[in-house]
C-alpha cells in the first residue's frame, strides 16, 4: 500500500517539476504561465467540472451522512485557518483563497485512483460525493464568498447585482451547475461533443500542475512564508479528524464510506485555489507552495492512515 501512495504522489510531484524545470531552463517564456492558467480556467476547469456532475448520480448526492460529514468537516478546516491566521495582515479575497486551500483536497487526480487501490469499487460513490463537493460546492462557495466580500461597502442592489453577474458568467461556477442539469433531466450529451469535452477535462489537471511549477520557478522564495505552514498542518492532520468526527462519532455512515471521506480529507491541497488566486489577480505563492509541501508530506500521512485501513481491516 505504502506503493499505492507513491503511485499517487509522484505523477503530481514529477509535473510540478516539469514544470519548475521548463521555466528554470527557459523551454517556455514567462507568458506561458498566464496562457496555461487561462487554458485551465476558462476552458479546461469548466469542461472537468461539466463532466463530474453531468456523470454523477443525483440519488448519490443526496446521501446525507457522507455528505454532512465531509461537508462539515471541510467548513471547519476553513474556519480553523481563518481563526488560527486572524492576526496577519491579508488581503481578505487572498485569507478566502488560503483558507480554501486548508480544506481542498485533491480528490480528482490523486484521491479516486488511491481510494480505489485501497477500498475497491465499492467505495467509489463515496468518492464521487467527495470529489464533487470538492471540486464544485467548495469551489462555488469560495467564489461567491470572494464576490461579496468585493461588494462590501457598495448600495445593496448595485452589489448584489454585480455579484449575480459575476456568477453568472463565471464558468468555473457555471459548468457544475449546467452538468447537475444534465444529470437531473437525463440529458443525453452527443458524442462528439463528450469527446471533445473529456479531451478539455483530461488537461485540466496536469496544465494546472506544471503552471504551479512555472510559478514557483520565478516567484519569491519568502513570499506568503507565515500561511503556508498553517494551510499544510490543517490540511494534512485537521481535515481528515473533524471529517472522522463526523462520519464515525455523529453520523450513521457506513465504514467503509466514512474511511473514504477520511482518506480523501487527507489529500493534500489541490490545485484549485491557486487556479482562483490566478483567477482573480492574487498572490498565489501560498496555494502553489502549500501543493507542493502537502504533497511531499501526504506521503507519510496517507501511509500511515492507508496501514490503520488495513490493520483494522476495515475493507
């Protein structure tokens, strides 16, 4: 199993330093890190989040333990970097973002693979519930949050109009929404157009990965020093107990399920908070550099945790 965590793990770390290598050799200029990232947030992202819904199960969705458990336990993690960063001087979309990357989990790209070497098939409407709520609900509530926060201080009606639009024509909140649709209604999708979209999703991931490695190449070392510790022990040793919490000692989820939102809780931090920082003109040092360390980290923390799966033979 200790196997089965490298196998997940060095795919995420090896495009990383493609990436850091690309810029530091000058294989792609300085500009190929705003065009990858608009590559994945206007197209790429959307098309990834598009399909997640539009092939999920609506009746799994409403599984209200899973779903409450990881929920909640995700909801605390925020709050506990917000709490524990109350006295640094961040911008308030910038202390959104990091508290975003305390609870977001890469649940697509290194989660589904792991959770099925560990539990098999069976756990994996499980790990559609906490893949979706990661990568849709958590990432739509983020960026409603941010544009209120930029609304504050405005009449009430201009801002709330503002807001409206804004999400209306954001296509990262846009796209899950239109694919819960198409999964409701049983919206047949043509097949030319499913290959064209699993061909946008299947970028997503690995662009959004080697741009985190330009940036890293050509931004500060010191910068945003303070938030990247937080954001890593939160996401690494916090997340996965309050979800464990909730699924062992509050709601009635079967152990199996509950382990799968434990496991997934202990991922490290995905790439969408630096693709939202990217989006909205931040500082992404915190987010790029919380990828890579958690990363590296997981690597003890999910052996760990997969050995006690095992040990306690909860498969």
């Amino acid at each position: 199993m200790f196997l089965a965590v490298i196998d997940a793990v060095v795919p995420v770390f090896g495009l990383i330093l493609l990436g850091w290598l690309a810029a530091r050799r000058q294989w792609l200029p300085d500009s190929a890190t705003d065009a990858l990232n608009r590559f994945v947030i206007f197209l790429a992202l959307p098309a990834l989040l598009f399909m997640a819904m539009a092939r999920s199960d609506v009746s799994v969705l409403s599984e209200f333990g899973l779903g409450a458990s990881f929920g909640l336990g995700t909801l605390g993690a925020s709050l506990i970097y917000l709490w524990v960063s109350r006295r640094e001087s961040l911008d308030t979309v910038v202390r959104s973002i990091n508290s975003m990357s305390a609870s977001y989990a890469n649940a697509g790209f290194m989660g589904i693979p792991l959770i099925l070497i560990v539990f098999g098939q069976q756990a994996m409407p499980a790990a559609v519930v906490v893949c979706i709520m990661t990568v849709a609900v958590l990432f739509g509530i983020t960026i409603i949050a941010i544009e209120v926060f930029k609304a504050k201080g405005r009449d009430l009606v201009p801002a709330l109009k503002r807001v409206s639009l804004s999400l209306a024509k954001n296509p990262i909140l846009v796209a899950p929404v239109a694919g819960l649709l198409f999964s409701a209604y049983e919206i047949p999708i043509p097949t030319a157009a499913e290959g064209l979209i699993d061909l946008l999703a299947g970028a997503a991931t690995p662009c959004a990965l080697i741009t985190i490695g330009l940036f890293l190449a050509r931004s500060p070392v010191a910068s945003s020093s303070r938030s990247v510790p937080q954001i890593v022990w939160i996401k690494l040793l916090v997340h996965p107990i309050l979800v464990g919490l909730f699924a062992l000692r509050v709601f009635d989820v079967d152990p199996v399920w509950a382990w799968t939102a434990i496991l997934a809780a202990a991922l490290p931090v995905g790439t969408g908070p630096f693709m939202l920082a990217n989006l909205y003109q931040q500082d992404a040092s915190a987010s790029a550099r919380a990828i890579l360390i958690s990363t590296i980290g997981s690597v003890l923390s999910l052996s760990l945790l997969v050995a006690w799966v095992n040990y306690a033979n909860i498969v």
